[in-house]
C-alpha cells in the first residue's frame, strides 16, 4: 500500500522487471494462488483504477491502461482470454462502458491496426464453435428505445472510401449465409 496523502497526490506503486543488456528483460507475473485439493475457487485478480467522490466537475476516476510496448520488429500481442472448463460452461468476457446519469454515454472503439506499406489489419467477430449443437450465434444491434426516448440508433454498415489517383475501387459488401446440407 503507497502512503496516503491529506493535501497531495497519494504514493506510487511501481513494479517493474529486471532489465537486461544482452537477454530478454525479466517478466512481471501476477496471479491468484491456484486451486489445491480441499480449496473450491481459486481467487479474484482485480485491476482498477480508484472512485472519485468529488463533486467538482473537473475530477475524474483515473484511467485504466493496457497495452503491449513498442518495437522496431515486432510489438508484443495483448491477450484477453477467460478459463475453459471440462463440465459447464467457459467463463465468459464483458466489456461494458459505464452508464451515465447526466451526460451522453460514451463509446467502445475496436480498430484494427494500420500500416504505411501493407494491408491494416482485419477484425474478425465469430460465434463460438460446437460439437453437438448450435454454433453461438452473433447479433449487433442498436439499443431499443426506453421510456423517455425518441429514437433508437441508426446502424451503418460500408467500407471505407479509397483516396488513390490512380484506378482502385473501394471494399465490397456480403450478406451471405452459410451452406446448408439440407
């Protein structure tokens, strides 16, 4: 725990790998103690930044960051994968914005990675797979409208405009559906 102030900024914790002059530099790990004989779950990580209960309209939470560093080859991958489990279900993955009482609510931005001399790179979203049943199916959707509501969101969907001088053409779009064997 970094020291407590009463009319400053609070202390910092760092924790940083060992570096390293000819090898890779030393890795961070941080993790809940896993689950032994007679324990049942094993325990939560949580990752967050502190409320805020000021009532100035200058202050804010602190932000959350997660990010792989830069490199001159190639960069690190972020990851974000829930535990599999042999008898239910898969843990599952929420990413939800926090609601607002007052203000517009705000975004969630997924954006592929651009490139100066390549193709950028591809989103993919996909169902998940089964062996014995329905494949999981994928919906995108605008939210409906509630009680003191106007309209519900628009939903566009098209490629991008190409800005080449010479003969180019932009992206098509399909709607197709899957094969069938009946």
């Amino acid at each position: 725990t970094a020291g407590a102030s009463a009319n400053n900024d609070g202390g910092i914790i760092s924790i940083t790998g060992g570096a390293s002059d000819v090898a890779a530099t030393g890795a961070v790990s941080m993790q809940s103690a896993n689950s032994i004989a007679g324990s049942l779950d094993s325990g939560d990580v949580s990752i967050g930044s502190g409320t805020t209960t000021s009532s100035s309209t200058a202050s804010s939470s602190g932000d959350l960051s997660l990010s792989s560093g830069a490199s001159s080859h190639t960069a690190g991958s972020v990851s974000i994968t829930s535990g599999s489990s042999s008898t239910k279900q898969g843990g599952a993955i929420s990413m939800t914005v926090g609601r607002s009482t007052s203000g517009a609510g705000n975004s969630i931005s997924l954006a592929a990675g651009a490139s100066t001399n390549k193709d950028g790179g591809a989103i993919s979203i996909t169902g998940g797979a089964s062996n014995v049943a329905v494949t999981g199916a994928v919906t995108v959707e605008t939210a409906a409208g509630v009680a003191g509501s106007t309209d519900s969101g628009a939903m566009t969907i098209k490629t991008g405009a190409t800005t080449a001088t010479s003969a180019s053409s932009s992206g098509s779009v399909s709607i197709l559906s899957g094969d069938s064997k009946v």
